[in-house]
C-alpha cells in the first residue's frame, strides 16, 4: 500500500471489513518480523457502546486480531486512556474490548495506570505513555466524528489517548491544535483504519449517530484526516492541526492528493436507517429513497454544515437514492439522481462536495 493511498470498504459487518483492508493493503508486511509487538490503539474517549458514534467498534479489532494471528503476529496488546473525565477500565469493559482481549488471548493496557515520560515532540515536550512508545507497530483505531471543539476528530487526535491525564488537561490550556499535531511527531500512526460506521454528528462523546458504513485504511495520518474532514463537509484547511502537522513535516495536508481506493460499491452497504437524535432535525430537508448510508450521511454532514437561514431558502427537499434512478426532479444527491435539473454527482459525494453544491444552488 502506498502512503498516499486510501482504502475504502462499505458494508455492515466491521470485523469483515476490516480484515478485507488488512489484506489489501499488504499488512503483514507493512509490519514485516512476526516478533515485533503490535498495538491497537482504539478510540473508547467514553464508557458507550460504539453505536451511540462515540467509540471505536470491538468488531473491527476483531478482525485484525484474526488476521494478525492467522499471519503469526503473536504479540499484540490493546492500548487505550479514555478522557479525563472516565474510568478506561469501565471503557474497556462497557465497549467490549475486555472481553475480546480474553477471547483472543491478546494484552489490554490502561494507559490512565500507565507510566509516562516527557517526550522532545519536534520543539514540544510532551508527556506520553511509556507503552505506547515501546510498541513496535502501531495501528491507530479512530471514529471519524464531529467535535466540539476542533471540529473534526479523527487518526491525529485519537493519539490523545497516549499521553498521560495531567498532559491531556495540558493540551486544552494549549488549545488542542498545536499539540495535537506536535504529539504526532513522535505518537506512532504506522497503520490506520478509520471507524466511520457511524460517527457522530458533531459531539466527540456520541448520542447523535450518523450512520456511514464505510471504514478506510491509510498509512499517512495528515493525509487521512484531511480527506476525513472532507468527508464531514469540512475543507482540510479548517481544521488547523492538519495544517500544523502537514508543516511539522508528518503528512500531506491536501486531500486532492489522495488516491482513493475503493474495495467495493457504496451501495454494497447498509440503507440509511431511521434517522436518530440531531439527525432527525436535518433530515425534514431531505426526501430518501432507498437511499445508501454513505451517500445519505455525506448528505446530513452537508446540511449541518450550512446555516439554518440558508437551508431556509431551499424551495423544496432534496431528494436522495436509488428509488430516483431514471427520474426527473429539481434538486438531488448523487449518481442516481443524475436526470434531475439540478444535482451534485458522485457515488457516494462527500460532505464537502454536497455543502459547496447546495450553497451554490441557495445563492442564486
């Protein structure tokens, strides 16, 4: 796998899906000696299950756990320090990773419990855990998601998680984007695979859902997270700890310079369900079709994206899925709304995309 690649599978079935990018993106070797000591480093910021679009679903270290075993990787150790204000024990209980750590026969480390030690981050020191640091290769487990504070979470501020509480309470005095992107300087992201099933909306701790059915692979940190934010209806240039780490020389900033490798067909993935939570309040704009989660989603991250008075100005829903395929409308999202008067193409379009072609249409 190349470094400026990006590996993209649709489906419901994470531990599935996450042992198919494992396989082709080379994996094995891409960590090459079976004795080196492998990390997951999920993100379990909260005591909830990953369907509330806060943490990182168990069934996609699954997966790798199996492939790493069936590969000979014997050494593999699940790493994770939950956010200041919760127990990464009751996370790691809660979010099943307890119990898939005693079915696997792999490590668990609390890195709240663990000890840490300054680290010289590219001209910041930072406090980060000493396991985190001793491991050999490290596969970095994010929820892309919505944040409250920097926008977009994803592969850079997951490693949040290995620094130790007093750093963590550090880092907001900084104002979070500065040392995230010095933090990764030196916080290992040798592998990355994105939870994107169904990240929130716009809270890191989850309750507003936005089902996605995707994950993506990357091996670039920077590169990842700007083509993630995309993905959000976000511009890469918005969030500024991409373009802080693109400087300290960690990645490419610039997600027009990835090259997007999809393993399968959007539509391959689930129907968007029931919208939930925030989501219903944006979903009155929309009219749904048999409509596919990735596609739908990129839609409600667009919508979050633009103002109540713009959406205001929007004469009629946007009409969105395979139920529209061959028929005429006025606005649509998507491939299968091709023959409409007015739509923005792609299959799936992300957020970005959509954002920029509603405004475009809410401007004339």
């Amino acid at each position: 796998m190349e470094k400026n690649e990006i590996l993209a599978i649709y489906g419901d079935d994470p531990e599935t899906m996450s042992r198919r990018i494992a396989e082709e993106a080379g994996l094995e070797s891409l960590i090459g000696d079976r004795r080196k000591r492998v990390g997951l480093k999920p993100n379990l910021v909260v005591s909830r299950t990953a369907d509330g679009g806060a943490t990182t679903h168990p069934e996609i270290a699954r997966g790798l756990i199996g492939y790493l075993q069936s590969h000979g990787f014997t050494d593999v150790t699940i790493l994770e320090g939950s956010w200041v204000g919760d127990d990464t024990d009751q996370a790691f209980k809660v979010c099943g990773y307890k119990q898939l750590a005693e079915e696997t026969g792999v490590a668990i480390i609390n890195l709240q419990k663990d000890t840490a030690h300054p680290r010289d981050c590219r001209g910041m020191k930072i406090e980060i855990c000493d396991a985190a640091c001793d491991v050999d290769f490290m596969i970095n487990l994010p929820v892309l998601k919505g944040h409250c504070q920097t926008l977009v979470t994803c592969a850079l501020k997951n490693n949040k998680g290995v620094i130790s509480n007093r750093e963590k309470r550090r880092f907001h005095t900084l104002g979070l984007h500065q040392p995230i992107a010095h933090l990764n300087a030196v916080a290992k992201n040798d592998f990355i695979l994105v939870d994107s099933i169904c990240g929130d909306l716009d809270f890191e701790e989850g309750g507003n859902p936005v089902p996605a059915g995707r994950l993506f692979g990357s091996r670039d940190p920077v590169l990842c997270d700007a083509w993630g934010a995309t993905l959000l209806g976000y511009r890469a240039d918005e969030i500024p700890y991409i373009g802080l780490a693109e400087k300290l020389g960690i990645g490419c900033g610039n997600p027009k310079q990835a090259r997007i490798r999809e393993l399968n067909h959007s539509s391959q993935g689930a129907l968007f369900p029931r919208p939930q939570g925030r989501v219903r309040e944006r979903a009155r704009y929309i009219r749904e079709d048999k409509a596919c989660s990735a596609c739908y989603a990129g839609l409600v991250f667009a919508l979050s994206r633009i103002t109540q008075n713009e959406l205001s100005r929007l004469k009629e829903p946007i009409s969105i899925g395979q139920g529209f395929k061959g028929k005429k409308g006025t606005l649509g999202v998507g491939q299968c709304a091709a023959n409409f008067a007015a739509f923005c193409g792609g299959c799936p379009p992300n957020a970005r995309e959509i954002a920029d072609f509603l405004q475009a249409v809410i401007s004339r």
